[in-house]
C-alpha cells in the first residue's frame, strides 16, 4: 500500500492507495462454481440482474479469482419476459436478443466476460447487445490487467486492428499499435502483450496464463458454462482437474475447521488448482438431482457431499432463513482466503 500525500504533507485520502504488486510467479489457480439460477431467481428488472452480475465481477476479481464456472442446476425453466414458455432453453450466443430469461448462464457469463476485458477493447469486441444495455452503470472492476495509458507494465492486455506484410498491429491502450512481427492474427482478437519498454514499437504475443506464471500479476479471470454440475469437474481446462474442491452447504461442517484441517494436510495444503461451488436456492443437493450423469452414477440428493473434499457451511447460525449465493460467495471467498494465502 503507497501512503500518497499532498504537496503539504497531509494524506491524501481522495484517491486509492492500495495497489495491486505483483507477488512471485503461480501456476496455482482458484476456480469459483455458481448456478446460474441466481440470475433467473433475482427480480425481473434488467438492472438488478445486472447489478446481481456486477456484484459476483467485484467479489471475482478482488479476491484474485482465477476461473469462474456457470453451472446450470436445472433450477431455472427458461421463461420469456411475458412469462411464455420459451421455444430453446439455448439461443444462439452471437445473437443480440435479450438472454436472461432464456438462458440467464449465457447473460451472466456476458456481464462478467464484458466487466473483466479491458474498457478501451470493449466496443471491438463486444457488439451491441441488449444484455449489455445496464452494464456501464456498473462499478469497474479495476483489474491489474485494466491499465491506464500512462501507466507502465510490461505485459499488457490489446486487440488486433489490422495485418501487414510485417506481421500484425495491435491496439493496447498506448498511444501508438504494437507490432507483432511475422504473425497474422485476425482483426478484432485478444491478444496478451509482452513488451520490452516503454519505447518499444515491437510486441511479442504470449499466452494470457504468462502474466500469472511468470510474472506474479492478478490478471483477471476466465469465463466457462458448464451444463451441469458435475460437468464443472469433467469439463476442467486442467490437466488432473481440480484437486482440492470445496462444496458449500449449511449441512457441511464450519468452515473455519475444515480450513484448519487443510491446512495441517501436507499433501492437501500444497493443492495446485483449488474450486469452491456454490448452491442456488435450492443448494447443491438441488443441482445434484438435476443431473442426469450424478444420477446415473448413484449419488442421490442427500449424498452429493461425495463430489467434494471437503463439504463446508459458511456461516453456522446464520440469523436469515437463506443466504443468498451472491451473499455467499463474499463470505466463502473470505473463509478460505488463509488457503490461498498460505499456499
């Protein structure tokens, strides 16, 4: 944290002091799973499902989320906004039409994917769509990756304009494209940017995992639907899966006991790619049910804690009857924030 003063000597309390410094190279991940039902389940009213989106992009990306899974838990009958029933519960992705009725993954999959770009890229590669008619009233994310153009970093986030016989420019927020020289990558692309200074017209495009594995940044999050819940496992981008996985109901144990015996675990503590699901209204026993592969392989509503290393209830006497998962997510990424510190 940088203590910025005025010309006087006072503080300066106008403008934020915590800075995001990058910390040694991982290759360690944390992944967040939750159903997509807590969108159909908000009011009806665009804006606070938008503002329901926005809300799980802030909890994402102040505790250095990595993935974010949306699951659907069957708990939401595709409806349209005239309460008819909807001809496809999957409309086409590329079309412009509203989806948070008919398929609320896909509209909360878009909020968050728009939120964790970078402003300056959104108008290429976001066209207009009326999913995205509430997000600019939003609260930006301020990402490490969301750099201002008089700010330096050696890695920074574009997207491509145009090729020529050089290779391929790339707008990243500067005054002037970077070159990526002898590589032809279609217009309109997001490219992750290694530069070598602040002078430099010449960029190398790297992997957009480069900037956490070798550089130590926070640099966003990626973006997946998963069909169902135990696809959030089968469909895992990493080799192995996720070897320490959490599920969170107010059956499990108290969370601060299970943090503790993970963390006397040598062989658990070392986890290299860690995921913490989420329930709908219904909780994960719901979702479970719903699932046409769980309940071919057996595992019924009341034992789907078998799916996870650890089954774990957030708060233990809450006061309100329900936690709301967007409510949740907040106090689940805290509780296991020791885990991600220590690892």
């Amino acid at each position: 944290m940088n203590n910025k003063r005025t010309n006087n000597g006072d503080m300066d309390t106008t403008r934020p002091t915590a800075l995001y410094t990058p910390t040694t190279p991982r290759s360690h991940t944390v992944t967040v799973a939750i159903p997509a039902s807590i969108i159909h389940n908000s009011k009806r009213k665009l804006e606070l499902r938008t503002q329901l989106a926005g809300t799980v992009a802030r909890a994402l990306a102040v505790f250095c989320v990595d993935e974010i899974v949306i699951f659907d838990d069957g708990d939401c009958d595709p409806i349209q906004e005239d309460n008819t029933p909807s001809s496809h519960r999957y409309p086409d992705p590329d079309s412009s039409k509203f989806t948070a009725f008919s398929h609320p993954g896909h509209f909360l999959a878009m909020i968050l994917s728009y939120l964790e770009t970078p402003p300056f890229m959104r108008n290429r590669l976001f066209p207009m769509h009326e999913n995205l008619a509430k997000a600019g009233l939003l609260a930006s994310l301020d990402l490490p990756s969301h750099l201002r153009a008089t700010e330096w970093c050696e890695y920074r986030e574009g997207v491509t304009v145009r090729t020529a016989r050089e290779g391929t420019y790339v707008d990243c927020g500067l005054q002037q494209h970077r070159l990526v020289r002898d590589v032809e990558i279609p217009a309109g692309t997001r490219v992750t940017l290694r530069l070598d200074d602040r002078d430099s017209k010449v960029a190398d495009a790297v992997g957009p995992t480069m900037p956490r594995e070798e550089g130590g940044y926070y640099w966003g999050y990626t973006v997946r639907e998963a069909p169902s819940l135990s696809a959030v496992f089968t469909e895992c981008p990493w080799e192995g899966g996720y070897d320490l996985s959490i599920g969170t109901s107010e059956r499990g144990e108290e969370v601060n006991k299970a943090v503790d015996r993970i963390l006397e675990d040598e062989e658990r503590s070392k986890w290299k790619h860690l995921a913490v699901v989420f329930g709908g209204v219904k909780g994960l026993e719901e979702a479970a049910k719903n699932d046409e592969e769980l309940v071919r392989m057996g595992i019924a509503k009341g034992s789907v804690k078998e799916l996870f290393d650890y089954w774990v209830n957030l708060l233990p006497g809450q006061g309100s009857r329900t936690i709301r998962t967007e409510e949740a997510l907040w106090m689940g990424l805290m509780a296991t924030r020791k885990l991600v510190d220590e690892r």
